[in-house]
C-alpha cells in the first residue's frame, strides 16, 4: 500500500503529538511528582512512534523509541525526572522535531547528533542504574509474570477509584506467524483505541524486538469496562489465534484461571470442540448455553459504544486549506453580488425589497460560517512559548514563569500563521530586556522569579493580545538618548516629544537599549519588525510602560483578511477602501480652519496638530483641489503617525473581499490589495502605514487655501 497520500496528515499530527510532549516535559520539571504529564508523554512518544514506523519513516521512529526506552525508568517508577534527565529527554524531544522536517531520509548530521545522544542516554543508564528506591522495592504481579511497577499501581488504583475494573489479556498468535513484531504492534494500536494500556509481560521493548514465543499478556483498563469488543476487534488482526481475557483482582494478586465467570475466549473455530469427549463436550454446550445472553448484552454495549465513538469522530473532519480558501472567495463574490443586487433591486415592488432581504440574511449567515471555518484557536501559536521561555532561562540564568490565557480564543487562520515571529519578539524582548536577574529583583524588593503575562481576547470585531512583564520597565529618558546617540532623532526633536512618544521610538529599525549583541536582542531590528508584521495584518501595536512595575505590549488585530469593513472614499472620480480599523474620525473642515506651518496644511484637533494629505496626490494620481466651503478629510493613524486625508466624498461603509494584486504589482508602497465593487469596479485597497511611512509630500500650497 502506499503511504505517501498519508504523509500531509502524518505530519499534522505529528505536530500536535510534539505540542503535547514539550507541554508535558514542561509540566513535569515543574511538578517531578506529576504522574500523568509523565503518563502521557510516554503514550505520545509511543504513538508517533507506531505512526512513524507504519510509514516508514525509520529515523523518526527510532528517536521516538529511544526517547521511550529512556522514559521507560521514569513511568515504572525506578526513577524520578530530575533536571540532568529531563534536560536529556528535551534534547531528544529537539532531534525529534527536527527529524519530522525531513521524515524520508534525515541528513547525516542529524543522525551523527542522534547516535551521540544515544551514547549520553546510555552513559547516564549505566551511572544512574535505574535502581527502585527502598521503600518502593515491593513489587505487586497479576500472575502470569505480569509485574506491577509503583506506578502501575498508581493507575490501577486510581481507575479503581471512578469504578474501573482492570483486566488481564492473553494473546495467542500462530506458530507460523511472520513479523510477529508487526502484530503486536497492530494488537497494541487497536488495545490503546478501546482500554488504556498499564504494561505487558514480556515488556514492551522485548515485543517489540520479538523476544517472546507464541502467547503474551496485557494489562490494561478496559473503556468502560467493554471487554468483548477487545476480544472481536484483536481477534481479526492476522496471524492471532486466541484471546483471552480475565479480570483480576488486587485481593487475589493474580488473574482468575479457568473458564469461570471472570475469563471469556475467542478461540479460530468452535469446530475445535469435536475433538473433546463427550461429556466435555456437553458441558462445552451447555456453560456456552448458558452464557449467550450475557454475551448478547455484552455484544449490545459494545455495538452501542462503537456507535458513540464513531459519532464523536464524525463531528471532527479534516480538510485541505486550499478549499477552505476557494469557499471563503466563493462566498466573498457573493458578497460581491449581494451588493450589487441589492442596488439595482430596491424599490421596485416589496415582493422583490422582501426577497432580497432574505437573500441578504441568508448570504451573510453562509458568510459567518465560511468565515468560521478558517478560524482557529490561538493556542497552536501560544503553546510553543512556554519551552521557548525554559531554555532561555536555562541559557541566560533567570527565574521566568510564562501565564498564558485565553488561548482559545479564535482567529482567521491566516493571520494565525504570521503571527508567530513577532510574538517570538516581545516576548523575548521582555525575557532580555524587561525581566531583571534574580539579584537585582531582590534588591528591588521584588520576587526573584519573574512573570510575563501572555493574553488573547476578543473586543468586538477585533482580537486584542498582551504581552506583559513585570520588569524594569521603560525610561523614556534614557531611550530618548540613545535614539539621539545613534541618530534617530536629533537633540531639537527630542526635546519636542513626550514621554508616550519617546517611548515609541523603541520601534524605529535600528534602535536597541542592548550594550551588547546577543543571540536573544541587540539587533535593533526586534520591535521593527514587529510593528511591520502587525500593520501588514492591518493591525496596531501599543506600548505600556511604568518604571521598575511592568512593560504592556497591546496588539490589535481584525478577526480576518478574507472580508473586512473598510470605508470608501472618492479622489479625483477614483473610489478607495480604506480599513476602519486604521481610521480614527471622519471630520469636515472648513477651509479657515486648514494652517500651515512652513509651508505644509495642518489642522488642529482638539489640541493635537496633524498634517493633512491629499490622498491622490499620496497616490500619485495628482492633487485635488479644495472645495470653497467644507472638505472632507479621514484622520488615520498607523506606523505611529497621525494624518488626514483630504478626498473628495465619503461614499460610505462596506464588506470587500481582499484580492491580491499579482506578482507584477505586488509589492507597492501605499496599495494593500484590490477589490471589486458591486458594479464591478476595480478598487484600491490603501494601506495607510506604507503611505505614511515613506514621508510622502504634503498637498500643494494652492491646496490648501492659506
């Protein structure tokens, strides 16, 4: 069979099962005592190993292996993590992502760094010799030397507990069976689908490595206690004669023996009964007799049980992305022709006004949900932060503890993609620069460990996420000066600014407070590129900040990029769409109420004085001329400058579709995208940051009526 039509879905679930193992590493350096984080890290390893080696992809399957190998002493209860071992196990945990980038045929040197990884597993095997504590020699077996480790009984004695009754698997498998190691790994897969495995005898790896004859047995917690779907399930793997199954007992130390109350089995053949005397026979017949009907209610819970489970798989389904994106510009032309519909038909008779209300309602309720299966919780993205923030304290000798929040709140898909790198720079920026070492918090007064707060929320149609620190805080003083130091600004604007507006030059390209360049900051290109990331999504960037308290970053960002809100405008008998989320106010000013200041039209707002442009004429498109009376003029504000845009109509409030412009036009200052209206005009989406970012001219002097 060919697996390669599986490789797209091997690896988005490989990379869960990767999200899911740093979590539980993480959470087991916090808490070492944490039996489950430890519990499930091995049941992850050992899944993506069997997903690996059904598809043949051998290396990643033997780093999956040794890590579970090397796991094997903790989940027994021989030893507990410590800082050097789990320090090995990231390490691996590392190889092992970097394993799934080229899953096929890994490079040679990343073989070479999983073979000299091996060699420090073994060597820390051999000091450390896994030996059980004193006071958990004592040892529990189920009988059939089935041996219970200090956790095994942990797990039993919690299922206990809710009510869960363990049982003990016998499984046969021919005499001429091939690759018995395939088997048990396919007994095991359909085991771990229907019961939560304790252990086996022989272990695991001895299976594994096929070190068993033709019988070996399986502890484990049946799903609700369905022990008869175990039974027909294995029974239809290849190569598998029998199975047994047996309760056991805690009191009885072992399985029950026999074919009593507590043991079922599946035999190949009934017809292997004829060989028995007689009177066996008849007692076959009737202990069989007798059992049917709690067979049948057996049989009944299983059938039921089977179908709860296959409808809980029915409400998930994975889809391919590009038919995501094909359904959502389907809808979006809808919109499209929504619009236009609804133009050309008002008014002709209230038949025709009823059907197209309808038709309204029904194309935006298909649009929310299109829209809402792009959306995506951002955990995908928070999660990675916390192993982020655990190696740079280990590799920079600070106390951080990362609180993470709302991470299921939603976001479009697209702009959960993008945003990974600049999250990546706040919080290390606040790790280098925000968070003090250990010794100077305490003389500070302050706890030792630092806190940065990682938070999502949603604010109407907007998502709002935090990253906050409880560090030295910003000097706007000392940032004013270094921005002057290294030519930013020079002295007279300096002297201009206020504390807010010293704090923002933080973002100009080239500036960093770092004496020093480090792996971690002193670039200067960090809080950039952050604000270019955010703005390009059409979002915003704020920053917070009180001296020796905290440092707040605040980004905002639109729910989507498929369909947004924009607000069109006409300059020059072109229509533009401009972004509300980037608007301010849309004000009318006379045109005595238009100054200039050497030779450039301003207005003051209310105390604040912002330049006006002609839109335009920011375009390129040629200057147009103010009315005699009122102007209509948009203040926006982006890359951390306030404007107005003079045009010549606010033409009102509309969804567009966002298009890409193409590869020949892509790339130009100011345009965003296009759209088409419901006429079919081709529209200009602005994008006010890279029009304002390039200090554009202002409108001409005979503009402006000064």
């Amino acid at each position: 069979m060919d697996v390669s039509q599986y490789a797209e879905l091997f690896q988005a679930e490989a990379g869960e099962y990767m999200q899911v193992l740093n979590q539980c590493l993480l959470n087991l350096e916090r808490d070492p005592q944490d039996r489950e984080e430890l519990l499930e890290a091995f049941r992850v390893a050992h899944s993506l190993k069997g997903m690996a080696g059904t598809m043949g992809y051998h290396h990643v399957t033997d780093i999956a292996h040794g890590l579970e190998n090397f796991m094997e002493g903790f989940k027994t209860g021989e030893q507990e993590p410590c800082p050097d071992l789990l320090d090995i196990l990231f390490e691996a945990v590392d190889l092992l992502q970097l394993s799934l980038e080229h899953p096929e045929e890994s490079p040679p040197e990343d073989v070479e760094k999983w073979n000299a990884l091996q060699v420090k597993m073994n060597n820390y095997k051999e000091r450390d010799s896994f030996t059980l504590p004193a006071e958990e020699e004592q040892e529990e077996t189920t009988g059939d030397l089935i041996t219970l480790g200090v956790m095994d009984q942990e797990i039993i004695r919690q299922a206990e507990e809710k009510g869960q009754k363990p049982s003990r698997v016998t499984i046969t498998l021919k005499r001429e069976a091939l690759m018995k190691s395939v088997r048990v790994y396919m007994i095991f897969k359909v085991l771990e689908e229907l019961s939560e495995v304790i252990t086996s005898s022989p272990p695991m790896a001895d299976l594994e490595e096929e070190k068993f004859e033709q019988s070996f047995h399986v502890l484990l917690i049946p799903h609700q206690g369905n022990t008869a779907a175990i039974q027909e399930k294995v029974m239809q793997i290849t190569d598998v004669e029998l199975v047994e199954v047996s309760t056991w007992s805690e009191d009885q130390g072992s399985a029950d023996s026999g074919t009593g109350k507590g043991e079922e089995t599946y035999a190949v053949s009934e017809a292997e009964t004829a060989d028995l005397p007689a009177e066996d026979d008849a007692a076959a017949k009737a202990d069989s007799n007798n059992n049917k009907p709690v067979s049948k209610v057996e049989n009944n819970q299983a059938t039921e049980e089977q179908s709860q489970v296959a409808k809980a798989v029915d409400k998930m389904v994975r889809v391919e992305t590009q038919k995501l994106d094909d359904l959502v510009n389907l809808v979006g032309e809808m919109v499209v022709a929504r619009t236009r519909i609804t133009e050309i038909g008002r008014g002709f008779s209230e038949d025709l006004d009823n059907s197209i209300d309808q038709l309204k309602r029904s194309i935006t309720n298909l649009q929310d949900t299109a829209m809402g299966l792009r959306m995506v919780p951002i955990k995908q993205v928070f999660e990675r932060f916390p192993r982020m923030v655990r190696d740079l304290c280990r590799g920079k000798g600070k106390k951080v503890q990362l609180h993470i929040s709302g991470e299921e709140t939603e976001l479009d898909r697209s702009i959960i993609n993008r945003l990974s790198d600049p999250l990546v720079h706040l919080l290390r920026n606040s790790f280098d620069h925000g968070i003090e070492t250990p010794e100077e918090r305490i003389k500070k007064g302050k706890n030792e460990e630092g806190s940065i707060f990682l938070s999502a929320c949603h604010e109407g149609n907007q998502v709002v996420i935090t990253v906050e620190d409880d560090g030295a805080g910003i000097n706007p003083d000392k940032v004013g000066e270094i921005a002057v130091q290294k030519g930013v600004i020079s002295r007279a604007e300096l002297n201009q600014l206020t504390d807010e507006d010293k704090i923002n030059l933080i973002f100009f390209n080239g500036f960093s407070t770092s004496a020093e360049i480090t792996d971690v900051s002193g670039r200067g290109v960090g809080m950039d590129a952050v604000r270019n990331s955010i703005e390009s999504l059409h979002g915003t960037v704020e920053v917070f900040s009180e001296i020796n308290v905290m440092t707040r970053f605040v980004l905002r960002l639109p729910l989507t990029l498929a369909i947004i809100k924009t607000l069109l405008v006409k300059s020059l008998d072109q229509f533009y769409a401009i972004p509300v989320e980037i608007i301010k106010e849309n004000v009318y000013l006379d045109r005595t109420e238009i100054k200039s200041i050497k030779g450039n039209p301003v207005v003051n707002l209310r105390g604040d004085v912002i330049p006006l442009y002609s839109l335009s004429g920011l375009l390129g498109f040629g200057h147009s001329n103010l009315p005699d009376g009122e102007c209509s003029v948009v203040i926006v504000e982006a890359a951390g400058k306030k404007a107005g845009f003079v045009v010549d109509e606010l033409v009102g409030q509309q969804e567009i579709m966002i298009k890409s412009l193409g590869s020949y036009l892509k790339g130009i200052k100011g345009i965003a995208g296009a759209t088409v209206l419901g006429d079919g005009r081709v529209t200009l989406i602005i994008d006010v940051a890279g029009l304002l970012s390039e200090g554009r001219e202002y409108i001409e002097q005979n503009c402006t009526g000064s």
